[in-house]
C-alpha cells in the first residue's frame, strides 16, 4: 500500500468529523439527532465497489465538471468509534465539486473541492450506575479548495485510490453513466470505521 503525505479526497472528508469525535466531551444536549438512530444500519448497508479490471478502455468521455446531484447530500458519511470506554457515532454530509480536466491511459486528472462539509457526532460515556449522552453540535467548513486528484478508470469503474496515514486507511471506488457518477468513501481507524456515498451529476 503506497504512503502519501497528503490525504486523499476521502480522508479530506473525515477531518471535521474525527476532531468534533474528541471535542465531544465539551457538550451534554439530551436531544438525540435523528441521524444517529441509524448509524450501524447505514454502515451495514454501504457496498464497497469492486476495483476496476485493469486496462479496460473508459466507457466514455469524463472530461468536465461534477456536481452534487442533490444539493448537500454530494456526500453522505456515517461512523462509530470506540475509545476510552465511550461510543461517538458520527455523521457528515456536505456538496462535492468534481473537475475533470483530462484522461489519459486510463488516469483521470483534475481538481475536487467540498463546500458546507458538515458533521455532528454524539458520544454515549458509560459511568458507574449511568450513561451520559454527550452530543456535539453542527459544526462545518464553507470551503476546503481544490485538491489535485488522480482517478484510475477501467470502463465504467472508478478508483480514487487507498492511502495509509498514522494509521488511518481511506478508500474511495465507484462507477459512472453519462450524466451520474456514484460510489463509497471508507475510512479505518484503529477506533473503528466511517462509510458513506457520494453521488454526483455531470454539468451541462
């Protein structure tokens, strides 16, 4: 597995979510988001793609800019992490901006950015006779900026790549029509897994 020294498009996604994870203790609202009733659940049912077949042709032309095909919903992540004896569920959702400036041997080259990226997170702390429910609030980033991408393409079949930093793994696969482009984000970390999707359309 190669070692970059910048985090991929996926692991960009997770920042927020992974630091409001350890503010978490700084807040105790009793209100439960909805959200977070469904965390396993999602986990559960996200697939991961396949990896491309090596060397296959793309199916057709990428080139061009992608956007949420639903208005903050470009991505949806959902996680759970263990430590310390307390439980954080996560959530993140968030709008993509996907350029595609080029395909050549089967790499595509260009820019992806995310805008209003934001999470909560909800922590269950088990104390002796007692749970407390520590709940963060919506926190966001307006803006990350463009970030250079490399994109393997085989057919219809998308890989942005795995990378591996301080101990976190972060996928991102998926596959494209035309005018829609769909997949999964996974990030593992020694405490536990965030999943989700992404789902873009082509801009005419």
């Amino acid at each position: 597995m190669k070692k970059f020294p910048k985090a991929s498009p996926a692991a960009r996604a997770v920042v927020v979510v992974i630091l409001i994870s350890a503010i978490g203790v700084m807040y105790l609202i009793k209100t439960k988001p909805l959200m977070f009733q469904f965390v396993t659940e999602k986990i559960d049912s996200i697939i991961t793609p396949k990896p491309p077949l090596n060397g296959l042709t793309p199916a057709r032309d990428l080139r061009g800019i992608w956007r949420s095909s639903l208005s903050g919903k470009g991505l949806q992540l959902y996680g759970k992490q263990t430590l310390y004896g307390s439980i954080t569920n996560m959530y993140e959702d968030g709008d993509i901006e996907l350029i595609i400036n080029d395909v050549q041997n089967n790499i595509a080259v260009g820019t992806m950015r995310y805008i209003n990226l934001c999470s909560w997170a909800e922590t269950t702390v088990t104390i002796p006779g007692a749970e407390r429910v520590i709940n963060v609030p919506k926190t966001c980033i307006a803006d990350t900026g463009p970030q250079e991408i490399n994109i393997r393409v085989s057919s219809s079949a998308l890989d942005f790549g795995t990378i591996s930093i301080d101990g976190v793994t972060a996928t991102m696969q998926g596959s494209y029509t035309t005018d829609i482009m769909s997949g999964s984000m996974t990030i593992t970390m020694p405490s536990g897994v965030l999943k989700g999707t992404f789902n873009l359309s082509r801009q005419k």
